[in-house]
C-alpha cells in the first residue's frame, strides 16, 4: 500500500494531461493541426485556448513530481530526475512558446525560456529512463525503459527531420513517457532482486 499514493498521482496526472490533449484542439486556432503541430504550440503565446493545454502541463508535471516525491526512499536518483521532469514540465505551462506562424506577437524571452524547460525535460526522462536500467536498482530487462531511452534520442531527431510530422512525433513520445511513469508507479507489484541484490518492486 506504501506505492499508492505515488500510483494515484501518476495516474492523475497522465489522465489529465491526456484530456487536455484531447481537448485543447477544439478550442485552438482554426489553423491549428495536431499532425504537424506540438502540444506546446497548442498552448503557445496568445493562442485561443491556450490555457487548456498549458493547465495539462502544470497538473502532469505536478502530479508526476509528487509521485516522485512518495516514492523517493525506493530509488532517489531515478526520482530525483522524474522530479526534474515534473518540474520543467511544470514551467513549460507557465512560459509559453512563440506561435509567429499563426499570426501572434511573440515575446522572445518566454519563447527561449519554454524551450530551455522543454530541453531539460528531454533529457531528466532520457535519465530517468537510463536509471532505471542501469542505476544501483536498476534492471536491464525492463523494455519500457529501453524504449523511453531510445525514443528519448530518436524523436526529437525525427521531429527536426520531418517537420510536417512534428506534432504526431513528439505526441508518440507524450505517450511513452505517459507509459513509463504508469508502468513506474503502477506496474506489477512484485518484489524482485535489482541488478545490486537489493530487491526491487
């Protein structure tokens, strides 16, 4: 029972930033297309409805970072990036991105600094992820983590690479990411020994 607290949050969390996916385009710019535009244009600078996409970072990262928070003592460097995870998430909501392309006034220094929280959000889940797997409590037999790590390399390449296709890239990586934290704080109970000998659950 010790992990349900930290489950309840990350599931929060996920659910809730998911709605906010969902939802927000029906409220954006008619222009707007989830293929080849991001969440974080979604809830860019003086786009309509940007507050619904931004108030699904601020709840993911919050939440995510509270499940850290209860889980700390199980494995405090995994969760002290997934921490900084939830926490650049959290600043990605309240520093918006420019959406110049749409027409809208763009302030530079919001711009630069949502792009400095979403770059160190990038790289807290890439560590995360390798944490997991190779960590003092790590197992390399967990796929899900092998494939966050991956993604965590390849996407944001691909995005770079196929602009028409940015929005679609980056919300397959929402999603794994969205996959990982439910599997980290959710998954199968089960104690078993880490790669230290320690147990693991």
């Amino acid at each position: 029972m010790a992990r349900y607290p930290a489950c309840l949050s990350a599931r929060f969390g996920v659910l809730a930033i998911l709605l906010a996916m969902l939802v927000a385009p029906f409220f954006s710019h008619p222009e707007y297309s989830a293929l080849a535009h991001t969440t974080s244009q979604l809830g860019g600078q003086n786009m309509p409805g940007a507050w619904i996409m931004n108030g699904g970072f601020v709840l993911f990262g919050s939440a995510t970072a509270l499940a850290a928070l209860a889980s700390w003592r199980k494995d405090g460097w995994r969760n002290f990036l997934v921490l900084l995870f939830g926490l650049a998430m959290v600043a990605t909501g309240l520093w918006s991105t420019g959406t110049a392309e749409f027409g809208n006034p763009v302030n530079a220094r919001e711009d630069w600094w949502h792009s400095f929280f979403a770059t160190a959000l990038g790289f807290a889940f890439a560590g995360a992820c390798a944490a997991a797997l190779f960590g003092p409590r790590g197992r390399l037999d967990d796929p899900i983590s092998w494939v966050g790590l991956a993604a965590s390399a390849l996407l944001p390449l691909a995005m770079q690479a196929l602009g028409h296709y940015a929005g679609a890239l980056q919300r397959a990586m929402f999603a794994i990411s969205f996959v990982w934290i439910w599997h980290s704080y959710c998954g199968a109970r089960t104690i078993r020994p880490g790669r230290d000998g320690q147990h693991t659950p």
